[in-house]
C-alpha cells in the first residue's frame, strides 16, 4: 500500500486454497494468515529553540533551534529564522549554520556584534513536505532577545571645588 493514510488501519488476510479436480490429487487444504495493521498520522516536526552569549551590545551571541523528525522519515526539514516577520539571512551581522544528523537539524544563528536593533522575538519555523502524499507540516518556536545597555559611569565634578558658596557667585558643574 502505497502511500499509507490512516483510512488504511485494518486487519488484512491472505488465503490460500487449494484444490484439485484430479483424482490422482487426494488432499486440498486451506491457509490462512492476517495482519493488524495501525496507520498513525505523521506527527508534526518537534522545535526547540535556545540562545546563548553576552546581551550586551558588541558582544557574540547565538541563537540556536533545533528540530526532530520522526525516526525513519526521510525527509529533511525546511528551517528558517524569523524577526519582525521577515526571514533572516547570511549578512555581515548575522550568520546561519545548518547541521543535519539522521532525524535532527540544527540551524544555528549568530549576530556577531549584538546591536539594540537585533532586540525582539525570533521564531524558528520548520516545515516538512511530501508532495507524493499532499501532506505539509509546520511547526515553530520562539525566544526572545534582550539587549542589555550597561549602566553608564557618571561623575560630577565642580570649580570651585567647594560646594559650598556664597550667593552672588559662581559656579561651574562638570557632568
């Protein structure tokens, strides 16, 4: 049965008979076997998705996604990086890795010098098709990026340095 659906779930038989009109044949007999058979709907593909490094802009940081299939399925996933609805691609800021190992693929994504800009929701997307059987299937995960603005230094200064004064003078502050 080519290509399966779940309508197919069943039990099958197979008989054999056989039977001779000759008289020189005296035994007939009869076999008969049977198959349960269970068809399950092909489950959607599984999407994780992780970051790591420094928040802090300049810095490397990584966003990883990583999506399984079900064992035995043949098909390699279609994954993308999504932002702000748009797909993400190699550029001089980001790079995309994709990795493939029997039903895993990792599709790696590094913004090499974190920008307030790349802050937001990232959404990994996975689709697997099989034309033969009209069948697509999505699935998707997201995590967030924070970008942390460090704390600035400040330092107050004063001429004259006294910051005690009389009124009818002056002052000047340094910030």
């Amino acid at each position: 049965i080519n290509p399966l659906n779940t309508s197919d779930t069943g039990i099958y038989w197979c008989v054999a008979n056989i039977s001779s009109n000759s008289n020189y044949i005296l035994a007939s007999s009869n076999a008969s076997a049977s198959i349960s058979l269970s068809v399950q709907a092909l489950p959607p593909p599984v999407v994780t998705t992780s970051s790591y490094g420094s928040s802090i802009p300049g810095s490397v940081y990584s966003l990883v996604c990583n999506v399984k299939v079900v064992d035995g399925l043949v098909v390699v996933p279609d994954v993308v990086w999504m932002k702000d609805g748009g797909v993400i691609m190699n550029g001089t800021n980001t790079t995309l890795t994709r990795t493939v190992s029997g039903g895993n693929t990792t599709l790696n994504l590094t913004l090499r010098s974190l920008l307030t800009s790349h802050g937001g929701q990232y959404t990994c997307i996975a689709t697997i098709s099989l034309p033969k059987i009209s069948l697509t299937m999505t699935n998707s995960s997201s995590v967030t990026v924070q970008v942390r603005i460090p704390m600035p230094d400040a330092n107050i200064s004063s001429v004259p340095l006294n910051n005690s004064v009389y009124s009818g003078t002056s002052i000047i502050i340094f910030c």
